[in-house]
C-alpha cells in the first residue's frame, strides 16, 4: 500500500443553482492520484445555492485539500 500524503490547492466557482464550475488546481500535492481525487470531490457533491442577498452571478472560492493518513 502506498502512503501518500499531501495538500492540494482548488480554485472553483458555484453558481446561482449550487453548480461547481471552473473547478482547477492552484497548486498540486505532488501526486497525481491526489491531484485527481480532489476535483474529484467537486463533482461528487452539490453546494449550497448562494443566498439571495448575494448579488454576484457566481462566488469564487480557493481552498486547501489535506490528505493525511492517520
């Protein structure tokens, strides 16, 4: 079994329906298998639809994935 662990950074979007869009990595944890399995995540799940009060088309978000063995 291989033991990788590693961070990878995501850029993507949601827009007014709760669609993730322009989902791209920042920056790679150094393992493809990471790098793929964290877009991944992105499509397997909805968002939250934005709030109403939001007036922008689309919000923009760059977070950090952490894959960690424990």
């Amino acid at each position: 079994m291989r033991r990788i662990e590693g961070t990878v950074v995501l850029y993507f979007r949601i827009d007014r329906q709760g669609n993730v869009a322009d989902a791209r990595i920042v920056s790679g944890s150094g393992s493809d298998l990471l790098d793929e399995e964290a877009l991944a995540m992105l499509g397997r799940g909805r968002a939250p639809v934005p709030p109403a009060d939001i007036p922008e088309a689309a919000l923009a978000h760059q977070v950090p994935i952490r894959f960690m063995l424990r």
